[in-house]
C-alpha cells in the first residue's frame, strides 16, 4: 500500500492536501447556515418532539418503512414553498443530485452542464450513462450553439445548472435558461441548494428572484441543510416526475430515508423564514456590509448579492497559510482549493450569516486584516 503514502505526500507537495477541523471553540464564517436556524429553539423542540414520537432513526428506505407522516408533512410544506405540485425527499443533496439525473436521463439522451456545477450534478451526469457536454459558465450564447447544432441527434436533453453556485456565490441566468428550454424542448434542471432561503423576495429561490412561474418542464432539487438547518434534500417539480424517482432514483430507493425527527425541524424552518421576515433582510444587509468592509481592506472579493462571498487568494499555499492563521486568531475560514475549485483559484469563502453578532463581524474583520499580508 505504498501508494497511498506517496499520493498523501504528492497532496501535501501540492497544497491540496485536506484535514478535518473540530468546529467548537471557534468563531465558525464559513458554514451554510444562512439563517441561524439549525439551533433555533423552536426547531430544537419540534426535532426533540419527534425524536420521542417516532425515535431517531428512519429504521427503513421509503419504499419499504421509513416512510412516515413527517415525511409526508415536509413534502408538502416544500412543494408548497417551492410552488410545484409535488416533492420527494433525498438522503442529501449528493443523493438528491446522482439520482435525480440518472432517473431522467440515460443512453441516447443529451445532458447540458455548467462547467461550474458542483460536483454532485457532475458525477451525476456520468452515472447517468448520457451523454454529456459542458458549456462555459453562465456562456448561454455557447449553451444555444450547442443546442443548435445537436438537439435533433438526442431522445431527451437536460441543461442542469446550480442557481446559486456555492463557490462564487453568482446566479444563473434562469430566464434564459427557460427560454432556451422552450425554444428547444429541454428539462431544466436546477440546484436551489443555495438559493432556498436566501434568494427571491421571500427566500423561495431562483424562480422567485426572477419573478418566474414554475413550469413542468422545470426540476428543482434542494437541500434541507444550508438555511433550512436540518438535513437532506428535496426535489419539487411535477407529480410525474416525483412518481419516476420513486420508482427510478437508484439512491433514493436503496438508501434509509432521513430521521423523521429531521423533517419536523425543516418544517418548523420553513414556518420561520416565512414568519421571521427579518432573518432574510438581515442576511442581505449583512452580506454588503462584509463585501464592502473586506472591500475597503483591500481584499478582492466577488459579490453578487448572495451570502456566498468569496475572498480570492489564487495560491493554494497562500490560502492554507492564510487559515491557519486566522484560526490561531479564533476563526474559521477554510481554504477552497483544487479540485473544488479550478487550480489557481484558491480561495476563502467566507459567507454571511444572521448567526453572527456585531462582536464576532469585528473579531473577523481584525483577524483578516492582521493576515492579509501573509
């Protein structure tokens, strides 16, 4: 087993070599809690509530026993949110992903992704033996050449995108992209993971922020564990579509459904966004108010509106150094490097979140500028 000693140090020789970090004791910038919810009490106690009703584990896959009214309840509540007729649950949103494409497309059929896309919808694309091209990101133009030129050789074809990319923190074009797809009778296949709760005019996502209706053509998966707070993940579209995964998506029908416990906190989530406006107003005030700070420090930082706010580094090096730092100072904010993003692009992605008090947005603000020399 020598070779796993030698590609260990190749990472390590190249930067790239990663490490787990314990999250307590330090002021944590990074995670996908955009909202504060996963210790929100009211989540707390109706995750509790149900961990007595129903116990902690799911005891089966949906299609055999795991299947509960908890279930039920939050596939209702997230179509509902998500304006579709229908919604089933996933394991995660890497579940979600890989089944959901390999339900909808296989040999003869035609997936078009962003080079950008996480790696999910990626290795969802090879699982799902299509064929698959990739456009450059957000280049609509080059997506349309390639439909153009190849829609009449292909069964059925996907364009799947995030909406909100969890790297840059930029949006798809989703007007376009549907215009596309009525022009050339594709699917559209959106990851919301990072648009759920923290885009559109009351968090409902990318349709929303575009001020769009929900189409049958139209597929959106997302997950329960960014400004949800809990864990898993969803795809809202039709109720055909809905009905195929339970029947197609490999990584739904052979793995244990999620905690029921875990759907009554989504729920309760849900109920909160929709009822604590605030939280996303808070959200969007604090993300300019980061970007403009950073900004002033001298920092390059892309900024598109969300609550993804990537500090560009470029060296891998640099970005561990510059972590490591900044968690002897007490924070956390990890260092994205290849293959999470394209080499030389390393980075520290910060992200907003209404968790942060006014104290902890001044001991990261300190902490970065005492390491932006590094």
């Amino acid at each position: 087993m020598d070779w796993i000693e030698e590609e260990l140090r190749r990472l390590k020789g190249e930067n790239l070599y990663r490490e787990r970090r314990l999250r307590e004791g330090f002021l944590d910038v990074c995670s996908n809690d955009y909202l504060g919810l996963r210790d929100h009490p009211e989540v707390i106690e109706a995750v509790v509530r149900v961990v007595r009703d129903a116990g902690v584990g799911s005891g089966a896959s949906q299609l055999v026993s795991g299947y509960t009214r908890y279930h039920r309840e939050l596939e209702d509540a997230l179509a509902e949110f998500k304006g579709t007729p229908s919604c089933v649950l996933f394991g995660s949103g890497y579940l979600a992903n890989v089944g959901l494409l390999q339900a909808l497309a296989g040999e003869g059929d035609l997936i078009l992704s962003d080079r950008l896309n996480h790696a999910s919808i990626i290795d969802g694309c090879r699982l799902s033996k299509a064929d698959v091209m990739i456009f450059e990101h957000g280049d609509y133009q080059h997506l349309e050449d390639l439909l153009r030129s190849t829609r009449k050789n292909y069964r059925r074809v996907l364009i799947v995108t995030d909406s909100v990319f969890s790297m840059d923190g930029d949006m798809a074009n989703v007007q376009l992209l549907m215009d596309l797809c009525e022009k050339y009778e594709c699917i559209l296949v959106l990851d919301e993971a990072h648009a759920t709760g923290t885009v559109g005019d009351k968090g409902r996502g990318s349709l929303e922020h575009f001020h769009l209706e929900w189409k049958e053509y139209v597929v959106m998966m997302g997950t329960l564990s960014k400004a949800l707070g809990s864990y898993g993940a969803f795809v809202c579209a039709s109720k055909r579509v809905c009905d195929l995964l339970v029947n197609r998506a490999r990584s739904l029908i052979f793995s244990t459904a999620i905690p029921p416990a875990l759907c009554a906190g989504a729920v309760t989530a849900l109920q909160i966004i929709q009822r604590e406006t605030w939280r996303l107003k808070r959200l969007r005030e604090l993300s300019e108010t980061l970007y403009k700070s950073l900004r002033g420090m001298g920092f390059e930082v892309m900024y598109h509106g969300t609550p993804i706010l990537p500090i560009m580094v470029y060296s891998e090096e640099r970005a561990l150094r510059m972590s490591a730092h900044l968690l002897e100072k007490g924070v956390l904010l990890q260092a994205i490097r290849y293959p999470t993003v394209p080499k030389g692009s390393a980075r520290l992605r910060l992200t907003a979140s209404v968790r942060y008090s006014e104290d902890d947005i001044k001991t990261l603000l300190r902490a970065l500028d005492d390491v932006k020399a590094f």
